[in-house]
C-alpha cells in the first residue's frame, strides 16, 4: 500500500511540475525599485494594478498603484487615503469600484492609535473617480481578531484569513457570505482547507470553484510557505488541496495569490533568492544585481498557469 501511494504522489508530482513548467518572471522591473512589494491584484481588463510596498521590517506598509496606458505601465503612485497607519493587501471588487484592504487605523479618524487589523474598502464612481475615506466592514466581519487578505467572488463572498481560538490551527481561511444585503458570521472553511498548522492569504475564484492559498511548511512542500489549490465536490464541499509544485514554489515563502482567470496569468510573491557572489565591473553593476535578481526580499512574480 505504501509504494502504491508512493507512486500515486510521485505521479501527482509530475503532472503539477509539467502543467507549472512556464518560465516565472518577475512582473515589473519598475517595482525593484522598492525593498519589498507583494500583495498584488489586477482589474478585469488589465490596465489597473495595486499592491502594497513594505519597509524591509515592515514597519512602513503603504498601497500603491500602477496603470497601463499603450501598453506601457506607469510609474507607481500611493492610494489618496494612505496615512501613518499601516495598509496593505488590496482586492478588487468584480465590478472595479470597490477596493478591499486590510488597516490597523483607528475607527476613530481623529485617532492617532493603532487598532488591531481590520478589512477595510474604498469606493468609487468609476475607473478615473478618486477613491473614497476609508470604511470599515465591521461586525460581523470584523472582530477584536486580526482579519487579513480578504477575497471576493462575483457574488460578494468574502473570504479571508483569521487567527482565532475557535479554528483548527494558526492561522485559518474563513467565509462570510453575501445574504440579503449583508454578510454573514464568519465560517470556517473545512478541514480539507485547514488544519492545525497555518493557511493564509486565499484567494477565490469569481465563481467560487476553486481557491488557492498558502499552507506553511507542509510535508509535501517545498520547506515554507508554499501555495496550494482546492476545488469544489460535487456536493459543493472543498476537496483537498494539492501542492501547485515547483518551479511556482520553492524553498522560499511563496505567498499572496491572484489569478488572472481571462488570461491564465498567476500573479504572486516570493521571498527566493537565488544571489550568488561574483565580481562587479561598478556600482551600478552590483546595484542592479541586487535589485534585479531573486534576491531574498518581497517581489510580484508572475507565470502562465491553466486551470481547469
């Protein structure tokens, strides 16, 4: 029995490596300008993307966006509503007016305390509308907890990362359902999804067939954080999760999907480093290097993957 699982995984293993052999790239030499950037999604017809820009300790954490113009992106700018708290992991919402986020700013505005993190959204009229104050979910999406990276599907399900002492581990995935003009209390994904170590930073598909995420150092991973995926039964109940394979993870935290479903385009952060030492012909040289190359910091990665 055990050499038939054995090859069963080994089989498994191929089928993911050969599906994931795109090339991973890097998504935009523009943003090596910054010591860590991850968190990245994208609006539906491409030309609109937003992420977050870290301090290397991460202490600073600021939204930024980019937008496409002749098939050129623009240089980065800060979201209007960026202050001395901290903010980071956006999502769009199906209909591009909508930016969901997480904050540790007050509810209060004339506060200067931290609170813990919360989901946050921003809204507007349209594309070239400015954004809106930051609001609040609150309850029952919001708790006293830490509620990150949150994900919606086309019918407002909003998905997102909790560590709570009612869940099965660390960190957990949750659902709060779009019903009647309101969400619901927040639901723990099953334990297909999550387990008693750490699942974090999902993201779920519009029509809320699959979902990949984050599980951290699994026994079939690569040694961190590697990203997994999971579909739906036929009973509408989430299947296990199967490891997305190398070259998409490596030895290095792999995290923060968004998939871009129209044209199969899975964006990410990673933390690989692939730096070795060698001579320098100037500063330049070795500046260029060291922000160019894998380097071991936060950076938006990108690959053509197919599902189906």
């Amino acid at each position: 029995m055990k050499i038939i699982k054995l090859v069963i995984l080994l089989f498994v293993s191929q089928v993911i490596t050969a599906q994931n052999s795109a090339e991973i790239t890097q998504f935009n030499e523009v943003l090596n300008q910054f010591m860590n950037v991850r968190d990245f999604c994208m609006s539906k017809d491409g030309t609109e993307a937003f992420f977050t820009i870290q301090s290397p300790g991460q202490e600073i954490s600021q939204l930024a966006s980019l937008t496409m113009k002749n098939n050129i992106w623009s240089q980065p700018e800060l979201l209007p509503f960026c202050d001395v708290f901290m903010y980071l992991e956006p999502f769009l919402s199906y209909d591009n007016k909508r930016l969901f986020f997480v904050s540790d700013r007050p509810l209060d505005a004339s506060s200067d305390h931290k609170k813990d993190f919360d989901i946050w959204y921003s809204d507007r009229s349209g594309k070239d509308a400015t954004w809106s104050e930051p609001k609040n979910m609150g309850k029952p999406v919001n708790s006293v907890l830490d509620e990150f990276y949150p994900s919606v599907s086309k019918n407002n399900n909003l998905y997102f990362t909790m560590v709570s002492p009612k869940g099965y581990g660390k960190d957990d995935l949750y659902v709060c359902k779009w019903e009647d003009g309101s969400y619901s209390n927040p639901t723990l994904l099953n334990n297909n999804i999550n387990s008693e170590g750490y699942e974090f930073n999902a993201f779920i598909s519009e029509e809320e067939d699959f979902i990949i995420y984050s599980k951290y150092n699994e026994k079939d991973g690569q040694g961190s954080g590697d990203l997994y995926i999971s579909k739906k039964d036929a009973d509408g109940e989430w299947k296990k999760p199967t490891n997305l394979g190398v070259p998409i993870n490596s030895k290095y935290m792999d995290y923060c999907p968004f998939y871009d479903a129209q044209n199969q385009i899975l964006y990410f952060t990673s933390k690989r480093n692939t730096l070795k030492s060698r001579k320098f012909s100037s500063i330049s040289d070795l500046t260029s290097y060291l922000n160019q190359s894998h380097n071991g910091n936060s950076k938006i990665y990108r690959t053509s993957l197919s599902i189906e």
